[in-house]
C-alpha cells in the first residue's frame, strides 16, 4: 500500500478525482469502468488442467493443505501441511472433480455467476485507476504556506498521521495568490542545507564519492550481464558504500555518541541523493518544493511516474523533467486559481 500527494488545479476538486478511482469497493461509477473477461482462461484451466490430491486408503480425495494435515508451530501463524509418506498422490483433472464447468467456477474459484450485463466471468476495472481512496491534506496537511496567516483558506482536519510539526499559517487549499511560494522555497532551502551538512558531518565530514550510482548499476550496459545479486554487490563493495554502510550500522547498534535524529538519518539515508554539491542538493529542494507526484488539471492526470504497492514507483521521470513539466502545467495561472493538495491511497 502507498500514499502520494496530488496537487488538483480549478473548481471541484473531488469531482476531477473521480474518474481516477479504482473499483476496489465496486463504486466507482459505471461511465469510468471497462469489463475484462476471465471466461476463457478459466473455462481453458478447468478443461486442461489438474489439482495434486492426497488418496485416503478409503478412496477419498483431499486437498494437500486439508486441516488433516496441518502441523502448527510455536506461533500462531506458523503452520505448515504435512502429508504421511504412505499416502499417495494424484494428479485429479478439474473435469473430473466439477461435473460442469459452472460447478468448477462457483466451487473453486468462487465465482457464483456470471455478470448479468455481459453475460460471462469476469470483473469491472478502471483502466484510467490512481486510487482506491483520497483526502484533503492527510500526510501533507499544512503544505501550502500562506503569505498571510488570516487568509481565506483551509486547512483539513487533523488525522492520526498528519504532521505534528505548528501548521498555523499553513492550509491545503487555497487560490493560487494566498499562497507563498517564495517562503516555500526557502523552508526546503533551509531543510536541505541543515539535511546535507548533518550527513557530511555524520560521513566524516565529506560526501564519499560513488564511482557509480544505482541507476548506473541497474540500466549500465557494462553490467547487463550480471544478476541482481551480483549488482547489489558491486554497489556496495565501492569505498564509498563502504562508507556510509560503516555509519548507518553505527546507527542501528545505537551508538550512544549519536542522536536519535542522527541515527534515522543515516539508516533512512540514500548516499545517491548525495552526489552533488551542497549548493545542487540545495537547488533541487528548492526547484520540487510545492511540486507533488501528481497532478490533475482540467480533469486530465499528470504524474512523476506510476505508483505501485510499497511505494514502488515504475516509469518514474527524472526529477529535473518532472519540476520542468509541473511548472509549466501551473505557470500563467490567475492568481483566483483554486489550488488543491491531496493525500491518495493505492
């Protein structure tokens, strides 16, 4: 599961989310949706395919993972099944257990019916689907910093996971010229600059240099031929990974002479992010201070890249043409623009 934030620009916010949702609770409305048919692939398994079935000596066939065989652990979800070496085993066709191919898809895959619209197995799906759920703020309440503390703007209510940090003078939506930009830019200005001198401080007092970063590993023509084991490797054997893995098992052996914030950092740190100049790493915090993962205007969907489970992103732009690509969505906005920040769930 992941969150991203998502910066919507214009009028009704929500309605321009809506044709984003995935169908995950069955109400997402029907004019979004695209049918996709599991008849073939099961009706193809059920007349091709078997399941192994343990035989009793009375004839009986069981699942290999019946309650009969099941063997718990010392805690409550180890278990494992465990068949008794008398006892055979068969290769048993879905056709032969399901008189009909109905009986296969109700019984086994838990499919009672098929759609009474089309007539077939199967289920609907937004093909266009970002999110299963949203909110205003959520883990970003309090990102837009207002030029007047007073103005007309809202700040959503506070969660569980929202920031703890004061959000007075802050909000989640706003028009465009309530917000202070500026003041943005220079809060990342100053996160950053403290966030780079920690880690050279904390390193041994400079950036050690990666004679190659991950990404140069993972998509190197040189290395096309090793596997992913063998990549990791080489990645950590440089003198720089070196390096920092010496300081962050500091960190997570708690060495006393370290802070709890020094120790976060360096476990959670990524030393790629650190290959550039202080005044670079600056620039860039900068450059992506009001720039979120996505975007919605007039009812279309930009994003960085594709959000997965796990915070796991796939076709991710690189940062530098994302910042280009979102200041140029919002550049020459009227300053009565309604600009939005939401918290989504995938």
């Amino acid at each position: 599961m992941s969150h991203f934030n998502v910066l919507v620009i214009g009028p009704d916010p929500e309605s321009q989310m809506i044709p984003y949702q995935e169908n995950n609770m069955g109400d997402c409305p029907e004019e979004y949706l695209t049918f996709h048919s599991t008849e073939e692939e099961y009706r193809n398994k059920y007349e091709k395919e078997s399941v192994e079935k343990v035989v009793l000596p009375d004839g009986q066939l069981l699942n290999t993972w019946n309650k009969e065989f099941e063997v718990k652990g010392e805690h409550i979800f180890d278990r494992k099944y465990v068949i008794p070496e008398h006892l055979k085993r068969k290769e048993v066709p879905y056709r032969e257990l399901f008189p009909t191919f109905e009986d296969y898809m109700s019984e086994w895959c838990g499919e009672k019916e098929r759609d009474l619209k089309i007539g077939e197995y199967g289920y609907w799906e937004n093909p266009n689907a970002k999110w299963d759920y949203f909110r205003m703020g959520g883990r970003w309440r309090g990102f837009f910093k207002l030029k007047h503390p007073n103005a007309d703007a809202i700040l959503s209510e506070k969660a569980w996971d929202s920031p703890k940090k004061d959000l007075s003078g802050r909000c989640d939506q706003a028009t465009k010229g309530l917000i202070d930009f500026k003041g943005m830019e220079d809060e990342a200005d100053e996160i950053a600059r403290q966030r780079y001198e920690n880690v050279e401080r904390l390193l041994g007092g400079f950036i050690p240099t990666l004679k190659y970063l991950w990404k140069d590993i993972i998509d190197g023509e040189e290395f096309k031929d090793l596997d992913i084991e063998a990549k990791r490797k080489f990645y950590h054997d440089q003198d720089a990974a070196v390096i920092h893995a010496a300081a962050k098992k500091r960190a997570i052996d708690k060495d006393p002479s370290l802070s709890k914030e020094d120790c976060d950092l360096l476990i959670w740190m990524e030393l790629d992010e650190f290959q550039v100049s202080k005044e670079e790493y600056v620039q860039i915090a900068r450059n992506h201070s009001a720039v979120t993962f996505a975007l919605v205007k007039d009812g279309e969907w930009f994003c960085s890249g594709s959000m997965g489970w796990w915070g796991i992103v796939s076709d991710e732009k690189d940062l530098g043409e994302w910042n280009n690509k979102f200041q140029t969505l919002i550049s020459g906005l009227p300053d009565d623009t309604l600009l939005t920040i939401y918290d989504c769930h995938i």
